[in-house]
C-alpha cells in the first residue's frame, strides 16, 4: 500500500484548494493533476510547502485557514469537524460557494458567500449539495429527512450572533444557551448539526461582524443580493 505524503497544491482549475496536503498520490490526486503535474508537489514537510506555495498563493491558504478557525474547524452545514489536511474525504474541509459558481452570480467569489464545508456536505451525491444554493441544499434534506424547517450549524450560530446585536442578554449557561434552541425549536426549526453546545454558542457571538466584512466574513450572501 503507498504511503501517504506530503504535497503543494498550486491555484489549479480542479477544485483543490492551494495548500499543503498528507495524500496518497494515486488515490487522492494522480487523476486531477497528470495532466499538469506542476500544478502539485511532492514536498518534505508542511513548511516546505507553505514556502513554495509564495506569498500571493498563501494568501488564498490563509483565507481558507482562517475561516476554519472562525468556525472552529466545523462544517458550516452539519457542524462535523473537519480536516484541513486530507483530500476527498467525508471529514476533509473544503470551500463551498454558498450560491454556486455555475450560477454565474458576479459576487459568487466574494468572502461573504464563502464557508467551509466537509466534504460529505458539499460533495455532488445524494444528499449533498453539489450545484445547488443554499436553500436547494437545505430543500433537499428536508425531503430526505421528512422534516421542514431546518437550520444549517452555520445558521444557528449567525442567529445567536444576531440575537445578541439586537440588545437581547448573552446566554451565560448551557441551559440558558438551551433556551435558545428551544425558542427556535418553538418556531417549527430543527438542525442539521452535530452538535449544539455552550461553545457553539459562544462561537455564534465570535462571528465576524459585519456580517460583510473583508476578508473573512462568513456566511452572508443575502447580503450581497
């Protein structure tokens, strides 16, 4: 069996984000770049790679580190934990365009339409979301889960943060942030997370505000519309 190793990605057309990578070449990455094999390195260490990859290309890395971080290194749709340094797995993190590129929308690169997903959550195949926005996504589970009224993990946190910018009292608790959801589960919404705690919460009122704020805004495409 091959050993995994370490490889640059470089900007590329095939929807690998530039980064550094612990891969098995001929399962994660010989059949999206033999074509254009300078396009991925095999590199000694992290740092290494990160050293190649030049400041203009760490720039689009440190974006995509950064939103992770905001996010605690959760899935904006399902709240799984992810992992940044995996390719084409269920847990590997990936950008995800809340409205997709082939909808040709102008702002779709924009920071505010861009949040990290696993890649269970953002892959083609049923029920991942594939091509479709946000709320297609979200109609689609819904049918698969027999349910209505879901709230994505990235959702709940933005409604706490807004919450909590219309003067409302800061849950100081658990059970007090359990008020919360209960409220919203009071409204007819259920969640499609994986978990729900006093952190989450807290990460909810972390969340960069504006909401439209550069570079690393998280989650806001109604914003731009």
């Amino acid at each position: 069996m091959s050993e995994a190793r370490y490889y640059a990605v470089l900007p590329n057309p095939f929807g690998i984000e530039p980064g550094v990578y612990l891969a098995v070449y001929d399962q994660a990455l010989r059949r999206r770049f033999s074509r254009q094999p300078r396009l991925c390195r095999r590199v000694a260490s992290p740092q290494v790679g990160l050293n190649l990859l030049g400041d203009r290309d760490f720039l689009a890395l440190h974006v995509t580190q950064t939103k992770c971080e905001a996010m605690h290194g959760r899935c904006w749709y399902c709240g799984r934990p992810m992992n940044v340094s995996t390719i084409g797995q269920p847990d590997s993190a990936e950008v995800e365009h809340q409205v997709p590129r082939s909808s040709g929308w102008v702002h779709v690169n924009r920071s505010e339409n861009v949040v990290m997903a696993c890649r269970r959550c953002n892959n083609g195949a049923f029920p991942g979301k594939g091509h479709l926005n946000v709320n297609g996504f979200r109609k689609r589970l819904e049918a698969f889960r027999q349910l209505s009224g879901l709230m994505f993990y990235g959702e709940v946190l933005r409604n706490w943060r807004d919450v909590a910018m219309v003067g409302v009292p800061h849950a100081r608790t658990e059970d007090e942030a359990e008020g919360f959801l209960i409220n919203l589960h009071g409204e007819g919404r259920h969640f499609h997370t994986w978990t729900r705690t006093y952190a989450d919460y807290l990460t909810g009122l972390q969340l960069p505000i504006p909401l439209d704020a550069p570079p690393f805004a998280l989650g806001a495409p109604e914003r731009l519309l």
